[in-house]
C-alpha cells in the first residue's frame, strides 16, 4: 500500500510539473519568439528567405515570421525606420538611405547590416533596336523607383557615359507591361523581372549589372538597433538560419528554383534564366557598399553624409558578428 502511494505521488508531482510546463510556454507554441520581416515583392535575389520558410528553418528555432512585403526598398526602408520592422531584406542603397534618414532625425531604430545576401543579379532590358550605349540616348528607361540600387546604377552610368536618358520610376510588377506596350524603352530591376521580359516579350539584356559594377553588393539583410540591444540572441540565430538557407541554395540549386517557382508563381524557364545572373552569398563586398555611398553623396540622393565621413558611417553601419 505504501509502495502504491509512492508511485501515485511521483505521477502526480510530474504531473504538475509538466502541466507547469505548459502554463509557462514552455511547450506552447505561442511562447515561440515574433519577429516582423521585411522583404520585396517577388525578387528572386531574396530566395534565402524564403527557402528558409519553406524548409521550417524559423520554427525550428523557435521563431514565428510576421512576413512584409513592399514594393521597392525606399518603401521597404521608411517602415524600417519608422519602427515596423525588426529585420529586412533589402537593397543596399536603400538600407544607407534608410541609416542616413535615421540617423539625422529623431527615430532610434536604425538599420544595422549583419549579413550579405547576394551580389549582383540585374539587368537592364531594352526593346529591339537598341544595341549598344550610344542607342540610349534620348530614350526613356524605367526603374523600379528612385534610390533602388538599380536607379543608383543606372543614374550613375548615365553619367559616366554622357547619355541623355530619361528614367521613368514605376512599380516593379508593371515594368515589363509597360514596356510591351512601348511606353518605355526598356527598364532597370531585379531579378526575375528582366528574364519576365525576355521570355514574354521581344526584351533583350543590353546590360547586366555585372556590366555596370562588377560583383557589386545587392541585397544586404538588415537588423534593426533596437533588437540588436535588446535581443542579440535572436539576431544570431537569424544570421545563421539566413546562411543555412544561402548554403541551401548553393548546394541544392534544384530544389531552391521550385522554392523560388512557388513563391513567384513564376515558370520554371523563367526562374532558370534569372537564376544565372545572381550570386547568393552572405559575405559583404564593403568595398561596394563604400562605393554606393560615394555615388548617392554625389548624385545627391544622400544628404546628410560628406565624403569625409563615408568610412565612419560604413564601419558603424556594418556587424558581422552574429554570424
């Protein structure tokens, strides 16, 4: 009887302390940690995000994704700054702008770079019968919004080669719409919307941006001040679960384009095409970044930053510790 009631107490003792367990979160599913993600809409350069989505990646750490989608990265980055996001997926152009805009006004979530995302990975497409540089001039050339990287590349390419160009900013998901019908001449973005073109239309790739700066930093995933100070922990996991997804595509460039094919709700030619104009890679190219600075200083999108400054304002901007 005794030997009975012993038993009986130790059931009832782990049944409380499990059932504690499940009173304090520990195996509730609400206890997991929730992040806001910022991303752009449909840009195969940020297939690591997603590839982490689809492979469980965050919820295996104990991490729920609140998913933003904008797009363009100027939009993208006045959320950013504006308090709504923890985390984006993002335009290096845009990210200094976003830090410069921080920085020089009130608001204390400033971006921090933690981790590359890819390098390169746009085009400009144009219609037929312009074949070289000098056929720019005096055409009409859309972007997919002022202080894109690739405004940024094609502002300062315009200038390097004298050419007449007007840039025309739209929403990226009309660009090759519009050049369809002939309101445009061609346009400037990032992957898949040129290989769009290409495959749907008589577009043609005048120039890579490999062309334009050669493997130049594009997508740089970014973390806000704010939870770099309160939770650092969590910045780790998501620099690493973000290199876990890179190394995923690298390594299984397959199953990483039906990831991409779904969450584009693209073809799988068309995604074939994309694909082979980026490179994901969570190293910074800083050199690059430097250089984009320096380029928006003098093309005036920046402002608030002279050239004096551009090493201080990189080496506060950039923290690849976390990973």
């Amino acid at each position: 009887m005794k030997k009975s009631l012993v038993v009986f107490g130790i059931f009832l003792i782990v049944i409380v302390g499990v059932a504690g367990l499940y009173v304090s979160g520990f195996f509730n599913k609400s206890s997991a940690i929730e992040i806001r993600m910022g991303c752009l809409d449909n840009d195969l350069h940020q297939l690591a995000l997603h590839v982490a989505i689809a492979n469980d990646y965050f919820e295996q750490n104990g991490i729920n994704i609140k998913l933003l989608s904008y797009d363009s990265g100027p939009r993208l980055m006045q959320s950013f700054v504006a308090g709504d996001l923890d985390f984006a997926y993002v335009g290096a152009p845009p990210a200094i702008n976003g830090r410069a805009a921080a920085l020089s006004g009130t608001n204390s979530n400033v971006p921090v770079i933690v981790a590359s995302v890819n390098l390169e990975g746009s085009s400009l497409v144009t219609r037929s019968g312009i074949s070289s540089i000098s056929d720019l001039n005096n055409t009409i050339i859309g972007t997919p919004g002022t202080g894109t990287i690739q405004d940024i590349l094609l502002s300062n390419f315009i200038r390097n080669n004298s050419l007449t160009v007007t840039k025309s900013p739209a929403s990226i998901s009309t660009l090759p719409i519009l050049l369809s019908n002939g309101e445009i001449d061609g346009f400037i973005a990032w992957e898949p919307v040129p290989s769009v073109a290409v495959n749907r239309s008589a577009a043609q790739v005048l120039l890579t941006s490999h062309d334009l700066m050669p493997n130049h930093q594009c997508c740089v995933l970014v973390a806000s001040s704010k939870i770099i100070a309160a939770d650092p922990d969590t910045v780790t996991k998501i620099v690493q679960i973000h290199k876990n997804a890179t190394d995923y595509i690298n390594s299984n460039a397959a199953s990483a384009k039906v990831i991409a094919a779904d969450y584009t709700a693209l073809s799988q030619p068309v995604i074939d095409i994309a694909f082979s104009h980026v490179e994901y890679n969570y190293t910074l190219n800083v050199d690059s970044i430097k250089t984009f600075l320096l380029q928006m200083i003098q093309l005036g999108t920046v402002t608030s930053i002279n050239a004096s400054q551009v090493d201080s304002f990189i080496d506060a901007f950039i923290d690849t510790s976390y990973g």
